[in-house]
C-alpha cells in the first residue's frame, strides 16, 4: 500500500515557474516507477512525465518536453516535477501516481495509486 501526497500547486504568471513534490509513504518507493498526470474538466487526464524507479529512464508528453523535469529522491520518498516556462494550457489538476510495473507508463491504468491532486492555474 502506497499513499501519495502532492504538493506544491498554485497560481503563477505565464513564463514562470513551479516546483510540485510528491511525498510517498512505505519502504518499498524505489521499486515503483512514477509519474505525473494532468486532467482538466470535461478531459481525460492526460500523461506528463514517469520517472523509473531508480531514475535511470524518464519520459515526458510532447508539449511538455524542453519545460518540464521530473526527478525523484528515493532517501526522501520524493518525487518532483519542475515546471518551467508554464503556458496558460499547463492549468490542470495534477495527479502523482505510483505503477509496479516498468512499461505502458503513459497509462493512467498501469498505475494502481495516486494521490489527491493539486491545483496549477497559470495566468496571461
């Protein structure tokens, strides 16, 4: 059992940056791989970015590459995503999520935990 806290959100200016984190409880952390998701209402929630669980491999969406970082801390149980140079299209909920296994990480079914989301309102 994974229980997965994000953190981070808020409102910022087009052009700007901001940091997420996800806190994941358990011993086991660096046996998943993570990633991050993104829904907006009436939307599908949608892949941003995965990170193997030791974070030799990383994966990113198309209109996120170049922008966003994803990293991870397997001391801390942490997993990170650095946003930067936000476009007004970034605002979404974002979700972190845990997955056992280490293909197919573009799925939102592959990933059997998730956390609660938070808000990212990036403003023109």
């Amino acid at each position: 059992q994974v229980q997965l806290v994000e953190s981070g959100g808020g409102l910022v200016q087009a052009g700007g940056s901001l940091r997420l984190s996800c806190a994941a409880s358990g011993r086991t952390f660096s046996s998943y791989a993570m990633g991050w998701f993104r829904q907006v209402p009436g939307k599908e929630r949608d892949f941003v970015a995965a990170i193997s669980g030791s974070g030799g491999s990383t994966y990113y969406a198309d209109s996120v590459k170049g922008r966003f970082t994803i990293s991870r801390d397997n001391a801390k149980n942490t997993v990170y995503l650095q946003m930067n140079s936000l476009k007004p299209e970034d605002t979404a909920v974002y979700y972190c999520a845990a997955c056992s296994g280490s293909t197919y990480l573009t799925i939102p079914g592959q990933y059997a935990y998730w956390g609660q989301g938070t808000q990212v309102t990036v403003s023109s």
